[in-house]
C-alpha cells in the first residue's frame, strides 16, 4: 500500500512513518508499507499520480493549505482516499473538508493511542470521523421512506441492491461521480441516480449526512460487503 504524507513538521513526518509501518505489519503481514512524506502542497504534486493510494494531508501548510490544498492534492492523485490531520476538530470544519471531499478526519489533538486507533481505520481504506462530531452534528430531518438509525446496518446489508452498496461505499470515500463511475464501469448519470434513491432511503440531504449516518449507525461494515 503506497501512503503519502503531506506534513511540514518533521517530527510529526518521522513518528507517522513509524506508526504507520508498525500498524501495516500488523494488519497486512508479509506486505511492505510504501510510505513518503513531503512538506508542502508543491512537493505532492511533482510527484507521480499513479499508485498512492492513501494520502494523509495536514490542513495548515506552507503555501496552498486548507480546503484548497484539499482539492488539489484530490485532482492530482486521482482514486486515493485523502484523509485530513488537524488540531482544529469542530463539527464545522470537518464538514468543510468532507463536503469538500476528503474520506476522512483525524484531530491531532488526539492522544497516540487514539490517532493510532484511528489510522488503523484508514489502513483498512474505511472513513474515520471523531466520534464527538458525530454526537455534535445534528441529524438530517429523516424522510418518510428513511430507516431508523438503529436498523441501518441491516437495510444497508439486505435492502439496498449490491450496486447500490457499492455506489454508496465508493461515494462515502470521497471518490466524485466520474471516478465511481469508471470503477464500476457505468455511466455518471447512473451513479447519481443510484446515490438519489440511497440518500433518499437513508434519510440525507447528501453524501456528508450519508457518511455521518452510516458511521454513526456502525454500518460500515454493511458497506465493506459491497
């Protein structure tokens, strides 16, 4: 698995890596962790876009930073997930990257155990959101056709179609319309589609109150059948 982190303090780079390498030996033994780290926006994009599967970016960097750095960094590693790393944790801000598109938030405020718990959740290639916001984030008014919170994992699992399941797993990463479409191999007005009946059943307005839903009804692994 190739990961990249973008991270200016060195320190921060030199302990992920470590971090990093031990949970991946762990969770996929025998397989070698393809790790590196630059400090700035600039640096990620002169390298290559293929391959980099997971890239963990800092929100305040040098140069291009924040939702920007965000969108830059989607564009040029087309298909990676892009999980953010910030001391700034309030239910505003992770909706901001989230509906910008990233696949996830972990708080740096965090102590290790708790970002090394939380890694391990991105190692996997599923979403990770700090459980506080999900119990700061007020729900979506639910409706008429949506399922209760705590039946969730069970319609995601049994009511929804595979395709369904595989759209929605691939839209709760962050992947837009066009690359979901190109994985599964059907056309974008299908995927949306797709994602209209599931928000709809799901009771969301969009995919940030979808992932906030799933994740908080522990129906990730529904998802991870898809």
């Amino acid at each position: 698995m190739q990961v990249l982190l973008i991270d200016d303090h060195e320190i921060v780079r030199a302990g992920t890596q470590r971090l990093l390498e031990r949970i991946a030996a762990e969770l996929h033994p025998g397989t070698a962790l393809d790790f590196a780290a630059v400090r700035d926006v600039a640096a990620a994009l002169a390298l290559p876009a293929t391959g980099v599967e997971l890239v963990l970016l800092d929100y305040h960097l040098p140069g291009t930073s924040g939702v920007e750095a965000l969108r830059a960094v989607r564009a040029h590693f087309e298909g990676a997930s892009v999980c953010l790393l910030s001391a700034e944790t309030t239910p505003q801000r992770v909706r901001e990257v989230i509906e910008a598109g990233a696949s996830g938030f972990i708080p740096k405020t965090y102590a290790l155990d708790e970002i090394e718990a939380a890694l391990r959740v991105v190692l996997r290639h599923r979403v990770y959101l700090p459980a506080e916001l999900l119990l700061a984030e007020p729900a979506a008014a639910p409706e008429p056709d949506s399922a209760p919170r705590e039946q969730l994992a069970h319609f995601v699992a049994n009511e929804l179609s595979q395709r369904q399941r595989q759209v929605l797993a691939l839209a709760v990463r962050g992947l837009p319309t066009k690359l979901i479409a190109r994985q599964l191999a059907i056309a974008e007005g299908t995927v949306k589609v797709h994602l209209s009946m599931v928000y709809r059943a799901l009771g969301a307005r969009n995919r940030t109150d979808a992932l906030y839903r799933v994740l908080a009804a522990d129906a990730a692994e529904a998802l991870d059948q898809a």
